[in-house]
C-alpha cells in the first residue's frame, strides 16, 4: 500500500480487494507502527475514534448506491486546528484549548464527509499555526510534542502544518488538509518531499478554522501526488454562506477549459458563475481532471524568479536540473522574471498579522463554550504565563504579546500595512511580474533542506518564496524537484488569482517528466 494513489485505492475498492473499513484498519495500523511507536513521528495528535464506524457506513452506502466520488471511503488526516462535530478536540496545538469540542464542524470538514472521505483523525502542527513565538520550533506544540520529518528523524518537518506534511510523507493517510498564512502548507510540503497547494484566498471557506488572519489565511490540499492533490482540493473548493470571501461572483476557472486567452499577462482565465450554495455539494464543480495533462507545459511562458536563489548552492543546482526539465517539456522560460517588490513585503505583512490575530482570534475565542479556559487572546497569554512550564518550556510568545497591544482593525496604521501589503505583493509584486513579461506563471524554489530540530534556538529556515504569493492571496503550488544530502527540496508554481487549473497542469506535467519523489526511509539523521 506504500505510496498507493487515491486512484488506485478507488480502483482496488471498486474491485473488492479493498473496503473503506479494511483501508482505514491498514492506514490505523501505519500510524501505530509508525507515529507512536517504531520512528515515532508524532504527526497524528489524534486518531478519530468513530473512523471505522464511518468506514462501515460508507461500504453499506457503496454496496447500495454506488461510490459519491472519488474521495468515497478514502482515509484523510486533518490539521488540529480545523473544528470537527465529533469526539475529536480542536486545540491548534495548544493545551489551553484543551475540552475545545467544536458544535459544528468547519466547511472543510463538512466538504470532506459530503465527498464520502473518512476524516481519519487530526495532525500536529507549530502550536497556534507558528505565531506565538519569535524563537517557535516548527512542529512542536504543547498538546501534540515534536513532530519528525520521515527523512531524517533529527531534522524538521517545518511548519506550522508540521503533521500534515510529515503523515503524508509517511503515508498513514491517503492525503491530509493544512493550513497556511504564509508558508505553513509550501514549507511542511517541500520538506516533507509531498505536493502542497495553497489556493487563492476565497477558493476554499475558513469557515470553523482556528484563525491568524483573514487576508492571508486558508486551507489546502498536502499529498503525494499532484493528481491526489487535485482531487482533495476539488472537494474541499467552492462558496460558503459562513466566509464571505469565497462568494465573489467572480471565481474562477482557466481558459484553457474554454479555449480561450487574451494578450494580457495574467489572462488565461476566464471568470464563471459559481452554483448555488443549496445544491448538492458533494458535487463539487471544480473538477481539475482536465488540468493533469503530462503536456501541459508546452508553450507555457514561465518566468524564472531568481531572487530566491542563493541560500544553498546544492538548492540552487537542482533548481537548475528542474528548469532544463521545464524546457525539455515545452515551457519557455524567460529567465530572469524578478518580483520587485518581494524583500519590501515582511515588514508590512507582519503588522497585518499582527492586528488581524488579536481581531480574528478574538472572534473565534469568543464563540466556545464554557469548558473552554480562554475566550480571547488575553486569556491564552494569562494561561501560558500560569502554565509556563508545560506550555513554554522551549519558547515564549512574543508574538502574542505584540498582538495583544494592536488595536482594531480601523486603526490607520492596520489600514495603511494592509494597502501597501496588495501594492507590493499584488499590483506591483505578482500581477507587474506576470504582466511586464508576459508570462503565465512564476517558478522559485520552494526552499532549502530540512534543518536540525533545535529546541535551543529555535528554527532556521534555509531560505523560501511563500511570501508574494501568501500576501497577495494568490495560488502557489510546490511539488519535489529533488534531494540534498537525502533532503527533499521543492519546486513552486506561482500564478495570479483563480489560476489553480493552470498551475496544476504545469505542477503535473513537472510531476510526470522528472518523476523524483521517492519515500522516506526514518533516517535517523543524515548521512553525508
């Protein structure tokens, strides 16, 4: 079963050699084997307890009707910051939301039963999604531990969607959600050597999500495949009354489904109606089969953005294996297509976050019931403080503290960071690359190896090119590109707003013309 597809497992269900219930028993038995003993992992912070119950429902409903589609029986882990109406906790990590059983579930996880997929259990994460602390280590929360990347036990498996990208890697799910503000499904995905996408901010709802912010924030497809991962995001893609953000009428489909494009850069779209929210939504209408096209690069103009380079040399050489193999498969590469703009963007993006934490976190808080200890931001930093030995024995929270002191959002200066965040990142950032070349989509490197789990000093990240695209709320798309000392290393795919099916076919054509990805080994460390 090591590195089956959701294809395949659908192929073997319908021939019965496989059930729902037998697939979740085998993946059950994995993360036994594999996160809680053996390497250890710790990437699954809780198992689902009614998984098999929901399996044995969902065979009688195959026997019955027939599968829902392609995700009907498939086991899939979810990040722990995303609500389920069930016996599982939604705590993003952290002990002070210890007793946190959602009333409702959150639309990804209400998408991923109407789709029939069996929501396996949660993930670990960077405990409250990696912004709590100026010195965090990725991968550890107080609730959940240290997560491990399947490559090398010693090193990192980044953050902060930590235990999504390691359980994928390790295969004890079919696939897994995360989540991202900036960089927390690219960096986990890339480090983990598994393929990430981080949508257009509106495609999928954070409805019922444990928030950072709301102009960067949202969910997203982690797998082994960019087929799998197309699968998952078309279940988990569309409007919902409960996010405003996914109803602009505006949304979003590739020309290429028309046979269609204009001259200007940025305009292999075309704009569609969304169906309504009341009809069946495990119908989804965002169905990317057409996008997995092995010729998919042919004639695509792609920029090269080398400002990313640099941080490694190896990096830097696989990065340029991966561009010979853009040419080869028919991309044209104008090279070099510099985002201007991007080493202006940390400063304002981060007051963003900051003032929009304190907002979003608070709303969120206040909404859980009484068995909750904290109902707003004040409250998580008087927990941590009176339990600093079980919640900051390794770092504090510095960053809590700085949201702690932002005021509301109509301040000027909360105004003023999230204007000149859209000019850099979107207007004179991503849209001025695409347009002032030409081109259809942006290539970088995802960033570097994994690095030693330092509980010590904390996380060094060996590079990265999330930003642009985090803080514009523009698609990016990562997929294994190669290895350094044994380390994966990803490439990303980045495209103007509603571009998923575009960047999917480039991502898969990549995909299927390097074929480099190959499975973990629980190294203890590496070996040079």
């Amino acid at each position: 079963m090591t590195d089956t597809t959701i294809r395949q497992l659908q192929a073997r269900m319908a021939a019965g050699e496989l059930t729902a219930h037998s697939l979740a028993e085998l993946y059950l038995s994995r993360i036994a084997e594999l996160d809680q003993d053996g390497p250890m992992l710790n990437a699954v912070i809780e198992v689902n307890p009614d998984a098999l119950a929901i399996a044995d429902a969902l065979d009688a409903e195959r026997r019955a009707r027939g599968p829902r589609g392609p995700l009907h029986g498939i086991p899939v882990l979810i990040k722990d910051n995303i609500d389920t109406a069930d016996r599982m906790m939604t705590t993003a990590g952290s002990l002070a939301l210890a007793g946190n059983y959602a009333a409702q579930d959150s639309t990804v996880a209400r998408k991923l039963r109407e789709a029939g997929a069996v929501i396996l259990g949660k993930t670990n994460l960077s405990e409250w999604a990696n912004f709590r602390s100026t010195h965090s280590v990725s991968g550890w929360s107080s609730r959940g531990g240290q997560t491990r990347n399947p490559y090398a036990l010693d090193r990192n498996p980044c953050g902060s969607s930590s235990g999504s990208g390691a359980a994928v890697a390790a295969n004890l799910c079919a696939a897994a959600v995360g989540t991202e503000t900036d960089g927390s499904i690219i960096c986990p995905s890339q480090t983990c050597g598994i393929v990430g996408i981080k949508p257009t901010l509106g495609l999928v709802s954070r409805a019922g999500i444990i928030p950072i912010a709301h102009s960067q924030d949202t969910a997203g497809p982690m797998a082994r495949t960019v087929a799998d991962a197309a699968i998952l995001l078309a279940a988990l893609a569309g409007p919902d009354p409960r996010d405003t953000a996914t109803l602009d009428n505006g949304t979003q489909m590739n020309a290429d489904s028309a046979e269609t494009r204009d001259s200007s850069a940025s305009s292999a779209l075309v704009r569609v109606r969304l169906p309504s929210a009341s009809q069946n939504p495990s119908q989804s209408p965002f169905d990317y089969a057409g996008s997995l096209d092995r010729d998919g690069l042919r004639c695509a103009r792609i920029g090269v953005a080398r400002s990313f380079c640099g941080f490694n040399p190896r990096v830097d050489a696989v990065f340029e294996t991966s561009l010979a193999a853009l040419r080869d498969a028919g991309a044209i590469l104008v090279d070099p297509a510099a985002i201007e703009t991007a080493k202006q963007i940390d400063e304002p993006e981060f007051e963003v976050l900051l003032y929009e934490f304190r907002a979003d976190l608070d709303a969120y808080l206040a909404g859980l019931g009484p068995n909750v200890a904290v109902h707003s931001l004040a409250d998580v930093v008087a927990f941590n403080e009176a339990n600093r030995d079980a919640v900051m024995p390794h770092f504090g929270q510095e960053i809590m503290l700085l949201a702690r002191e932002r005021g509301p959002l109509t301040d000027e200066k909360y105004l003023r960071a999230l204007a000149e965040c859209r000019r850099l990142a979107r207007d004179e950032g991503i849209d001025a690359t695409l347009a002032k070349h030409g081109l259809d989509a942006i290539v970088a490197p995802s960033g570097g190896p994994a690095w030693l789990t330092d509980p010590v000093n904390g996380d060094h990240y060996g590079g990265g090119s999330s930003t642009p695209a985090a803080v514009a709320g523009y698609p990016s798309i990562t997929v294994p590109m190669g290895y350094v000392w044994g380390l994966p290393v990803g490439i990303s795919f980045v495209g103007p707003a509603w571009s998923e099916p575009a960047l999917i076919k480039y991502a898969y054509a990549f995909e299927q013309a390097t074929q480099v990805r190959r499975p973990p080994e629980f190294a203890a460390s590496v070996n040079p």
